[in-house]
C-alpha cells in the first residue's frame, strides 16, 4: 500500500469562540469538529502521514477528554509542528498534547521530503527558511489565509478555500504556485 503525506494547520478543535472570529461556515463547534474529523479521514489512510502545523485543538486542560476522543478517531500517523495554541503559559508543549500518541515528538519546526522537494514546516510564515535558495517549499499556518501565498511559501490552514478543511497533499497544495526549477 502505498503511503501519502498530507499537510494540515489550524484545526481547532474545540475552539467555541472560533466561530465568531473566523468566517467557518458551522452552526456549532461540534458541528465543525465533526465535519473536519469526516473530511480528515476521507482522504488520510491509517498508514497515511499527516503533518499538522499548530493549533490543532483549544482549550487543553478543560477539553483534555474530549482532545484524546478526537485525536482517536483521526487517521493516519500524526505528526505536530507546536503552534501558539500547542503550548502551556510557559511556552512549552501542552500535558494534554504531550500525553497523545504522536508518530514523533513535537517540534517548533520540521524537515521533510515530498514532490522531489525539501520541504519546511512550521507554525508561523518565515520570510527566508533552510534550502530555500535550493528551491525547498515553506509550508506554515497561524494566518487563518490572510497572508497571501508567496513564491516559494504557502499557508496551509484549514480556512483557506484551496485546503478546505481537509488535510492536503504536496501535489494538491502546489498545484497553483510556480515551482522554479532552481535545483
């Protein structure tokens, strides 16, 4: 079987005053929780890798129950990039998201591989990042798709309409940026 990558940011799960805040078309929070777990899962396999890039739930200690019923039922091997929402007011990785079975420990920032590319992962939009000038691909979120697309860099959240919310292939999230062959 062969295994995809998928690419995802700013979930939040669990996050009532989203809703108010953010143009998300839902009636509730578990209407949206909902309709996000059935589009993950329609397109990642159990096997299937997912990076997330932050925020992928709200309000950790209140909600810690119900952030391992959901983490539970999304498929695919899980991987965090920590986000602002990810972290206790120390600033490090919530109890509630250190104690879920992630595929590797979480990190501020990631390297991959996908489409023949390198490929930076990270919470927040970076002007510059590792192999860039290589022709590296900068994957963020945090923006909630007010920072438009540039170059070589994208946001990758679930509000943005091309992701709409559902996690996100290389090829599916590059589809409209001009790739230079600067290799």
């Amino acid at each position: 079987m062969f295994v995809k990558k998928f690419y995802v940011s700013d979930t939040h799960f669990c996050h009532e005053r989203l809703l108010a805040m953010q143009p998300r078309p839902f009636s509730s929070i578990d209407e949206h929780d909902e309709y996000l777990i059935e589009s993950w899962n329609s397109v990642v396999g159990e096997l299937d890798i997912v990076y997330h890039l932050g925020d992928v739930f709200f309000s950790l200690s209140r909600n810690a129950e119900k952030v391992r019923e959901i983490f539970g039922r999304l498929n695919g091997r899980k991987h965090l990039v920590i986000g602002n929402h990810d972290v206790d007011k120390r600033g490090n990785l919530h109890p509630t998201l250190a104690g879920l079975d992630w595929a590797a420990r979480p990190e501020h920032a990631l390297r991959t591989k996908d489409g023949g590319r390198d490929v930076y992962l990270s919470h927040y939009a970076a002007r510059t990042w590792p192999s860039q000038h290589h022709g590296a691909i900068h994957f963020y979120g945090h923006s909630h798709g007010r920072l438009p697309s540039q170059g070589l860099s994208r946001d990758v959240g679930v509000d943005v309409p091309d992701v709409d919310f559902t996690p996100r292939t290389f090829a599916e999230l590059t589809a409209t940026m001009e790739l230079l062959d600067v290799r």
